[in-house]
C-alpha cells in the first residue's frame, strides 16, 4: 500500500487550506506528514513536538525568532539545503534530537540542551555556542572544519568521543566552562589549527584517568601542545586540565632555574582527586604557528612543576627535538614548558626603525639600519 503524505502549505488563512504561521501548520499536521514552508521571516516561536518533514519553497531562507524541538519529535530534512530553516535561538529538549537542533540553529546562534542525556554526537561545520541546561550529557563533539567555533556556553558531559583532529580547521572554545569527559570517553590529538582551547577558567576534565596514554589536545589562541598524562599506577583519577597562559613569550617563568629568554611559554594547570604522591609523568608536544624550524637551537627546555610556591624540574627528563617529557610525584599543581635562549634580544626587534635579527642568534647578529 501507499502510504498518503499531505502537503500543509504556510501562506493564507483557513480552516484545511493553508496556514499563516509555522505553528499553525505543525498543528493539524499528523505525525509523518509534510510541511512545506514558503521562505521569509516568522516572528513567532515555533514548536516541533511530533515527527515531520520540513521542505523550503522560495528563494530565501526560512528564519523562525526560536525554535524549540520537544516531545520526541523526530524533524527531518531542513530541505533543500543546509541552513534552509533556521533561527539564531534553538532549544533541544530530553527526548529529541540534538542534531535536529543543530541543523536549524543559524550560524553564531545558540543551542541550548534541555534534559539529561542525548545519545548522538554533534558534527559542527558551523560556528555556534552550545549551552546545556542542567546537567547534560551529549554522546560526542566532531568540529568538522572550516575553521568553525563550538562555544560552550555551560558546563557540559561527553559520554563518547571528542575529535578535533580537522586538517582545516575548527576549535571546541570552553570560555569560562568545563568539558567533562565522562569514564571511557576520548578526545582525538588535535592539530596547530584544531584544538580545544580556552579563553577564560574552562577547564577540560577527565573522570578517570586508566589509560597510559590519555592525549588531550588543549591550548590557546594560536598557541598548542597536546598533553599526554600518563598514570604510573593506572588508577583511576579525575584530572582537570587548563592552559593558563601562552601569551607572554619572553622572560617566561623567570623564577625557573637558568632562565633567560623563553620562546615557548605554556601552563597547565592539572588538579586530580586521586591518592596524593602517584608517580606520574607528562609529555608536552610542540605544535603551533609559534614552533621553531629547528628545535635544536633551543636551550634548557624543561619540564616543570609548581606545588603552589616554587617550580621543580621533573625527573628522568626527556628533551627531544618536537616534545618534553619529565617525570612528578604527583599530578596536582601548575605544569609548564618552557625554551630558553642564551643569545636572545628583547620582545621588540623594531627599534627606531633600526632591525635586529635573527632572534634569537648563534654566532652572528644582523643590525640593519635605513639606508
């Protein structure tokens, strides 16, 4: 048999005929059926809460003031294109999906998550700010390039994976909000133009910490390094980790042993709840617009810890030519790598017109002057 699909129409009043607003329309539609919206702009805030297929007729753009997306509503398509039907405010609630609400939220909108768990993961092309409502847990975050950014705009669960591996580009932005990675969650090595970073307190938190090779891709601004935490006694622990700082790149940490001029300047700050005085070891990856061509030219790059009143070089130091890695009795406390040149010039190579360069210098040092 053939199953009938009616065609509801959003363009004139009547009772069966066609509707003026969205709303109208979902009203009188049964589940399954068709809505066929003519583009424009509907100030009214419009609810999906049964399963239904939306088709764009028109040039433009259909624009809703909100959208929300309730009561295990199943909404397919947004056709003929991405972004066919959108609105800058759309709101998942528990039950329905979180895609749905992805695909309708307008590029630099905002998504809010309403309910507890949803299980599928968002693939972002898009720059938007995700806010969960509550306690949310989402099943997994893809940043799909283009140089896109996810904001969290509240704390938020991942139950399954978080990839920010794009060869193009895309950066997962916690701001002033926490990431949790719930037991059994993972989060891909990022790359210099695909991290997470942060702009403000956000924190990247691991639940339990059992594998020996935990790489968190974590940075700021144009500056990144994964971190790779490796518990010597594989027990579980909870590890919040957070760049502090990656700005200031000369003097860094001026109070670390035999500091001169710091290239690389990175934070860390790692917390764990787990038994104080585990063997630990760190291994910070260097990567970024930032990165020296040849890292041998570098000198004295540590591996350091702070327990709150002086920095401490790890042990069993392990300087290679693209990484550092050290060893601590403990993950609690600030983390921090840091390059030091003997021949270095100050932040400001452009004095008065007058040139100084390379910087830093081996043997030789080039002033060039007008003229």
């Amino acid at each position: 048999s053939i199953r009938r699909q009616r065609q509801m129409c959003i363009r004139d009043s009547g009772n069966n005929g066609p509707k003026r607003t969205i709303n109208a329309g979902v009203a009188v539609l049964n589940s399954g059926e068709i809505l066929v919206i003519e583009s424009g702009v509907y100030e009214e805030n419009v609810v999906f809460n049964k399963h239904v297929q939306l088709v764009k007729t028109g040039a433009a753009a259909v624009v809703a003031s909100s959208i929300t997306i309730s009561g295990e509503a199943d909404v397919i398509g947004n056709l003929p294109v991405d972004q066919a039907i959108q609105s800058n405010s759309v709101t998942v609630h528990a039950g329905s999906s979180a895609n749905d609400g992805y695909i309708f939220v307008a590029e630099n909108g905002v998504l809010y998550l309403n309910g507890s768990q949803f299980s599928e993961s968002i693939f972002a092309s898009k720059s938007f700010i995700l806010t969960p409502i509550g306690n949310v847990t989402l099943g997994g975050i893809r940043m799909n390039g283009n140089a896109s950014v996810l904001t969290l705009g509240g704390d938020l669960n991942v139950s399954n994976a978080v990839e920010v591996n794009q060869f193009n580009g895309g950066f997962l932005e916690l701001s002033a909000f926490d990431l949790t990675l719930n037991t059994g969650a993972v989060v891909t090595q990022g790359s210099a133009g695909s991290f997470v970073r942060t702009s403000g307190t956000g924190s990247l938190i691991l639940q339990s910490l059992t594998d020996a090779a935990t790489v968190l891709p974590v940075g700021i601004e144009n500056l990144y390094a994964p971190v790779t935490v490796d518990d010597a006694n594989n027990t579980a622990e909870t590890i919040a980790i957070r760049v502090r700082s990656a700005t200031n790149t000369n003097s860094f940490n001026p109070d670390l042993p035999g500091a001169v001029n710091s290239f690389v300047g990175l934070e860390w700050i790692m917390n764990e709840s787990g038994a104080a005085g585990n063997n630990a070891a760190v291994r910070f990856d260097y990567t970024g617009i930032s990165e020296l061509n040849d890292w041998a030219e570098a000198q004295n790059r540590l591996v350091a810890r702070n327990d709150g009143s002086s920095w401490i070089a790890g042990t069993d130091a392990n300087i290679g030519q693209g990484f550092a890695s050290a060893t601590f009795n403990s993950l609690g406390g600030t983390f921090a790598i840091y390059s030091d040149f003997p021949n270095s010039t100050g932040a400001n190579d452009n004095l008065n017109e007058v040139v100084v360069f390379p910087n830093p210098f081996n043997n030789e040092l080039f002033v060039a002057m007008p003229n």
